[in-house]
C-alpha cells in the first residue's frame, strides 16, 4: 500500500487508488466531476487559524509543520485516514501551488512512518 501527493488540478489516473482531498476548502475553479474525488476528508485539514497564518510562506514551514502536527494528535479524522492508508493505495490531493510546502505532505509523513 502506499501513500500518493496529487495536485487537485492534475489529471486523475487509475494508479491514483482512492483520492482523499485533504483541503478544508474546496479547490476553486474544479469541478467535482473532474476532480473525481472519493473522500473530502476536511476534518484532517489544518484549522483556517493555522491555515491563514501559515500562508503558504516557506519560512514558517517548520513551525507550521509543528503546530499542525500538535492539531492532528487526538484529531478522530486521522485515524480514519490511517485505516483507510492501510486499505490499499491512496492520493492524498491538495490544491496548494507549493507541492512542499503543504499539509498533504505532513499527513503523508505520518501515514509512512
């Protein structure tokens, strides 16, 4: 089983398995019939608090990645993700420019560790 980072803007494919979007918000402009979503997991998401003030500003990654890691800790919607990791393979999809530098990537830490 394994663990996939997809841009929601990126074409699905089969070897997707299941696609979890893990954004609290919609990504804007996608259509739910292109996106072809199977779980719009929103609960795993960063809070908005932590979202607005993370900014997607690679400088505050670190603490970012802290905080949010802090928030995931006794967050039910993890455990959900992690059973559903160990089902077989899943994308997690983000909206997020920045394919480093978002919470797709932390979950996906977690899940391989």
């Amino acid at each position: 089983m394994s663990v996939m980072l997809k841009r929601a803007y990126d074409p699905p494919t089969k070897s997707d398995g299941k696609r979890i979007l893990v954004d609290r918000l919609w990504p804007r402009g996608l259509s739910k019939a292109r996106a072809k979503i199977d779980l719009w997991l929103k609960e795993v998401a960063p809070t908005t608090e932590l979202r607005q003030w993370f900014g997607h500003d690679p400088e505050k990654w670190s603490e970012f990645e802290k905080r949010y890691h802090t928030e995931l800790k006794n967050n039910p919607a993890m455990t959900e993700l992690r059973k559903l990791s160990r089902q077989g393979n899943i994308t997690l999809v983000y909206a997020a420019r920045d394919q480093a530098h978002n919470e797709a990537v932390v979950l996906k830490q977690i899940l391989d560790s």
